[in-house]
C-alpha cells in the first residue's frame, strides 16, 4: 500500500501527531504512523525504510521534546530519496 505521507516525530510528541494523523485521515489522506502500522516486538528499523519507500511526502514535526536521533535520520532518507 502506497501512503501520501509519512509523520516522523519525537515519541513524546506522540499524543499531539496522531491528533493530526486523524484529522489528515479525515480528509482523505493516506497517513504512516509508526503507532499505526508497526508490529510491536517486530524488527521496526527495516520496517521504517519500507515506509519511507511508501510514502509520497513526509513531515517532519518538531514539537516542544525536539527532534531526537530517529527523527534526523528519517529526514536524511526523505532528502536522499528526493534528491535521486
């Protein structure tokens, strides 16, 4: 399945993300959230580089926790892949 965006974020900003991942859902946006779609006890690195893969468009958000080192790491492929 093909997703329109990718939300990366900071764990602790969770709560406040996933209230955005369901209004986007709400009008018809196509959301990656890790909450959403990764198995717990799952090997999830792997999974995150498929998704990234998946997604059309990705947004970074940097909430009052900041941004961790996850979070830059996905921005990296975001910016790799868009430069390919």
């Amino acid at each position: 399945m093909k997703f329109d965006v990718f939300l990366s974020h900071n764990n602790k900003d969770k709560p406040v993300v996933e209230q955005i991942a369901h209004k986007l859902e709400a009008r018809g946006v196509r959301v990656w959230l890790d909450k959403w779609n990764l198995i717990p006890g799952e090997p999830w690195q792997e999974e995150l580089e498929v998704a990234l893969d998946k997604c059309q468009t990705y947004a970074v958000f940097v909430g009052s926790h900041g941004i961790k080192p996850w979070e830059n790491e996905e921005m990296r492929v975001a910016i790799e892949k868009r430069v390919k």
